[in-house]
C-alpha cells in the first residue's frame, strides 16, 4: 500500500497524531528531498527508513517503489511541505502505483491554498487554483481569459522574483480597485496577510521591500 501523508508546511506542530503514527509504522518513507523530511522525523524521534523521490526522479526510482509494493511493503509518500500530489512530484508517482493497481490511501490535511483560503474572506464556495502562472508563454493570454471569463475566486503561487511583475501584470487585466488578498510565511512565525486592492497591494511591497520573502499565495 501507498499511504499519502501530508506533513506541516512549516509549522513542526502542525502534523496529526495520525500522521506520526503512520510514519512510524511504515516500512519505508519516500521523500521528496530527504533532508528536509529527516528534520521531521528527527523531530518525533522517527527511525524509519526513507527513499528520495522527486521531480527529477528516473523510472529507475519509480521501480524501486513499485517493487517494495509488490514484496507487501507499506510506503508512505510526503512531499516537503503540504499534501503531496498537489503541485507535487508525487502526483507521477501516485498514477504509476494506481495503474500498477496497487492499494493508495490518503490522510486528510489542507495545503497552502487552502489555509490561505480559509484565511482571505474571499468566496471559497468556487474557486479557480491555478499553481503558478506562466513565466512567459501563455500568462497574458491566461490572465486576460481569467479577467474577462472567471468571475470566482482565482489562487495562484507566486515567487519572491516575480511577486511585484505579477502585481503589475494583474493591474493590467483587472480593475485597479480589485480586491486581493496575499497570504506570506503561512504558518511561521512571521506569518501575514495583505489584503487590499491590486495598487494598495503593490504600494505596500513597494514600501516595505523587507516583506518581499518566502513564497506567496495570491488570491485574486
């Protein structure tokens, strides 16, 4: 069996009693990078042993895995923060165990998207999640059929280089006065959210070029 087990998304807190449990019990742990995962398991004094596999992971590694399923072997999957499968690697991983029809469960936990959600005040009934936009190819194609089309709420990832483009970008396509709302650093310490329309938004980065770190969920 493959057991999907979420993992905090920074927080070391912020994991269930389930989840531990699992990770202790399985016979092996496939990581997205182990080094991230082992300062969690060292955290909860977890021995068991772990298998890497990422995005750049060959067929070789996905072999390895397929062949513990088939000796009776119980992996769990986690990615290095959230659910694995959403905007994961593990997403490859989890088709390939199915299409070899070999049992996969999942424990149930929010991701980034979703904690920003619950979060923004923005309508959560429909929303449109998007991962991160284009870098170049299709992004204003994508973000004038998104203005024109999509009247629900639309969650994007965005990076610390392209933060204030994608500001400027959404200004283009939506009205200035466009409600947004920016959660960064969910779940640490510094943990905040802006919220505003797209050039009170904008201002604030513009002002306090410290706050542009980490990663960011932008709910337009």
């Amino acid at each position: 069996m493959l057991t999907i087990v979420p993992t905090p998304i920074w927080n070391l807190e912020d994991i269930t009693l389930r989840a531990l449990r699992v990770l202790k019990e399985v016979n092996y742990i496939a990581c997205e990078d182990t080094r991230t995962t082992w300062v969690l398991l060292r955290h909860y004094d977890i021995q068991t042993p772990t298998i890497s596999y990422h995005s750049h992971s060959g067929q070789a590694k996905t072999d390895k895995i397929l062949d513990m399923l088939s000796n009776g072997k119980h992996v769990a999957l986690v990615s290095d923060a959230g659910t694995p499968g959403i905007s994961d690697p593990g997403y490859a991983l989890i088709q390939t165990v199915l299409e070899a029809w070999y049992e996969v469960s999942a424990l149930p936990w929010p991701s980034a998207v979703i904690t920003a959600l619950s979060a923004s005040g923005k309508s959560s009934h429909h929303f449109l999640y998007l991962w991160f936009l284009p870098v170049k190819k299709w992004r204003q194609t994508l973000l004038k059929r998104i203005s024109e089309n999509y009247s629900e709420t639309v969650v994007i990832y965005e990076s610390v280089h392209r933060i204030i483009k994608t500001l400027s970008d959404l200004e283009k396509y939506f009205w200035k006065e466009h409600k947004i709302v920016i959660g960064r650093e969910l779940s640490k310490k510094f943990e905040e959210y802006i919220r505003g329309s797209i050039v009170e938004v904008q201002e604030y980065f513009i002002k306090n070029p410290g706050k542009i770190k980490g990663e960011f969920v932008v709910l337009i």
